[in-house]
C-alpha cells in the first residue's frame, strides 16, 4: 500500500505542481446561496484547473454551512475529483480541510467520515489534544494528515508564538515556539511517511524555523496572493533540498481570477516551477 | 438578549443539576448502523434525562459519520430538545461538542452552521489558531464558547502541559503551564459573559490551576464515571466560591446504565449536589 506522501510526490512530479487549488465555495461567491450553487461552483473549478493541480483541498466549513445538502455537495466534489484525474490518467490527492481534533472513539468517527465515507486522501488536524487526537487517522496507513502548525491569521500569535521550556524529557534543554515544538512532534510522529504541516507562507522567517525542525515534512501552505505572502521568499524559507516539501494553496485569488480560473492556475503553476528553478536550478 | 452563561445559570437553578448530558451515539451502541438509529437513540436519551439535565452536549462527529442522513439526525435532535425543553416550561441549553478551529469567512461559516443552522446555544472550539478564531463566534452575543484548555486525555501532555514563558507583553514574567495560559486568555477574552473551558474531571490539579486562573468561567468537564475521574475531588478543585461554575459531562455511564439512562441521570444529578453541599454546605 502506497503512503500518502509517496502518492502526492507522485502527483508533484507528473503535473509538474506544487500547486494546491482551495475549494471554498463561499457564499458571498455562489450565484445563489445553495448546496447545488457550491457543488457547481467547484465542479466548474476543477475542471478548469486539474491539469495544474497537485491537489485539491476543500473546506469542510463551507459544504457544513448547507447542512445535510452541503455534506452531498461534498461528498459529490470529491468524487468527481476522482473522476477527473480518471480521465487525466494521473490521481489528484485531495485534502480534506477539516482542522479536526478530538479524542478516542470521536477521532475515529472523524477519521472514518473523511477518509472512508467521503474518500478523501488526507485531512488537516488541529494539534491541541496531542498524540491520541491523531493516531486513528494514522491508522489509515496510505492517508496523510497535516498538523496546524503556524498558521497566517494575526491570532497565531496567541498560542502558537509562545516560547516553551524547559522541554520534556530527552529533548535536552533550549526554548523554542510553541510551532517549532509541533513541528519537531510531527516530525518524531511520521513514522509512516503521512504526516505534514500547514505553515503559512506569509511569514518566512517562521518558515525557516519550521523547516529546520521538521527537515523531511511535507508543508501545505496558504496566504500567498490574497493574503499577501511573498511567492520567493515562502518558497525559499520552505522548500526541502530536494525542491519539493510544500504545496502552494490558492483558493480565491484562482477562483476570482478575471482570466478564469483555468488559466490564473497555469500561470501560478509556472510561476511556482520558473521561482523554484530561479532557487535551485533544478 | 440574555447572555449565554446568564441563561445556562437560570436553567442550572431551575433544575437544579450541574449536569450535563453527552449524547454520543456510537455506532457500537446502536440498534443499527444507520443515522435513524442514532436520532432513535439520542432522542430516547434526552426524553429519559432531560428533567435531570443542565444541558445536554451532542458530539459532532458521531452525526458527521453518517453522512447527510447525520447532519439532518443531529438537528432534529437539537430540536427534539427544544421541544422537550418547552414542555416542561424550562429551555435547556445545547451545546454542540465540535471543537472546531479556524480563521476569518470559515470561522463565520462554521459559527452559521452551529448557531443558526442547527440551533446550537454554544459549541467548543479549540483555541490553538487564537483569537481571531473565536471572535465570529462570540459575536452571537447570545451564544456560548467552551475552549479547549486541558482535556483528560494522555496526549493533553504534549501541548496543554508545556510550560511556557517568556509571557506575552504586559502579563508579567514568571512561568506557567500552556493550559493555564490559555485559560488566562479565556478569562480576558469573557467580557460577554460568553466563554468558558473545557477541563477534563480526571485532574484535580489542573482543575484547581485552571481555576485560579479563570476564577469567573464555567467549566464543562468530562470524565467522570467511564474515564475515572472522581466526582468529590473534581467538584472540591473546579467549583467556584459560589458553588457553581461547572458542568460535569456524562455519556456513556448513563446512556449505558443497567438501571436505565433516567434513573441513572437522576442518581447521578442527586449525587452531584450531595457533594457539593458536603464541601460548601450550600
């Protein structure tokens, strides 16, 4: 069985991409405020932009919104994502954007609602419970997940700015972010090549800080374009030696794009590939 | 409009109970696998305990598992005890236990689903992404927030129990655990009477320092009974001085007692103020 992450680098490599396309059908975007217009919505999304995706990750926020309907919607999207890697003859991964956190029997009940009810290849948790809130989905050995570590919005700062010391035993002594710690935790945590991090591209001095503490991580990060981050200095800060280790994610400025959406991906693609060669000449 | 914990306090007194019950309709508890099955389930519960209930807490994720047949169950629940709450001419609070987490439109989009779509009075989140993820949910003025601090779980050691410092601007030097932190900024964050904690009943400890630290919020506590935590030492460390100020969560023990979910409920109920009068003779 194929992990997660070997699977997405799979992806990376056929499309070319680190591309990742946010599905949020928001409201305020919708022509009218239904299940139906969201499914269509991402529906007309994904046909444009697939050639150019490494993945798609939908908010769950935004199908929960429509209640019993939105749930069809999402579960509809995430099918067809399905069908247009089918015909692409390449498999798109999809994450699903759910920040879930819970304990027990209630973790896998998520687990088993993400990955096995509506198909999705990796889901993003919240961190705040520890271990247990996350091993049932790493019982699902070719699913991934990817842990909030630092994320974009100014609140980050509240919790996960803080510096932690002294460190729990046999991490000898130091202080770092409570980020950083998360970072070293789910890099200790992938054991089975299906653990990442969502850091957000805004800030790349945080960037390169997680990146020193989780070397081999896989990194999904949002706030270039709409939040302001800076394409060269995230790629920069975040890419593995290797030139891969971060998805790109993009959701409004592509699907506002006056070109279409279709052709703001393709043009982003490029500008992430022509960026990255720019960096390693590779 | 009354604020949230102002009309939790009313139905506290009106009971009287400190009680509150979880409605987790685990598959393996079920006459069936099948979303109609845990409508079934839970409604028979709340029909058997709600004159015993301060609130009743229904877990996201047993619904979120069936599907959009689970959405659909979870609201006709909250609405079944709408309508067991008018009939006994005292509105009982719902607290949807979804620990959600995350920023900006989704944060709104999940704040709609919870408090207006489903008709949940308060919800628990988790307060890794910071403020700004709880601010669209407070703007319910009406509505409630219970924040993850420190849950019962052995995980809860690798975030909650770290210790953190240096402090934040203008909060002093000194040193103290990330969940008394957090609860510190619960306590700020409370000015409409609207934010209280999540603290698992298995850590007398932690309850007394997340006490001393959030000397005015409401708790909502779990693990008593199936988790082991020891209902005196519990009530002794998390009440407030005016002997209320904590809701003790139970599922399982009830929905699974030999005697029968009310009776049991009425036990447990009676057994809570005992104690309580026992340590502060009121």
């Amino acid at each position: 069985m194929e992990a997660f992450f070997s699977f997405l680098e799979r992806r990376v490599d056929d499309c070319p991409s680190l591309l990742c396309i946010g599905l949020d059908p928001h409201v305020s975007d919708l022509s009218e405020p239904t299940a139906k217009a969201a499914r269509d919505f991402c529906l007309s999304l994904v046909k444009a932009t697939a050639p150019y995706a490494a993945a798609f990750k939908p908010n769950a926020a935004f199908f929960e919104f429509f209640g019993p309907e939105g749930w069809s919607a999402l579960k509809d999207v995430i099918q067809a994502i399905g069908e247009e890697s089918a015909r692409m003859g390449s498999l798109i991964p999809v994450i699903l954007d759910a920040k879930r956190g819970d304990i027990a029997s209630t973790a896998e009940a998520y687990a088993r609602s993400a990955f096995e009810h509506l198909g999705a290849h990796a889901i993003t948790l919240n961190p705040y419970l520890g271990f247990d809130s996350i091993q049932p989905f790493l019982g699902y050995q070719e699913k991934g997940v990817f842990l909030l570590c630092k994320t974009s919005n100014p609140g980050s700062r509240d919790l996960q700015d803080l510096s932690v010391s002294p460190l729990p035993e046999g991490e000898g002594g130091g202080v770092r972010a409570l980020y950083e710690h998360v970072a070293r935790l789910a890099q200790q945590w992938n054991t089975g090549d299906n653990v990442g991090l969502v850091v957000g591209a805004t800030q790349p001095e945080a960037l390169t800080r997680v990146r020193a503490a989780a070397p081999d991580l896989w990194f999904l990060s949002p706030g270039v374009g709409a939040q302001g981050g800076d394409l060269e200095s995230a790629l920069r800060s975040g890419l593995r030696k290797d030139g891969k280790g971060m998805l790109i994610n993009v959701s409004r400025s592509i699907a506002r794009a006056a070109e279409g959406p279709g052709l703001a991906a393709a043009e982003l693609r490029d500008q992430i590939l022509e960026t990255r060669y720019s960096i390693f000449g590779k």
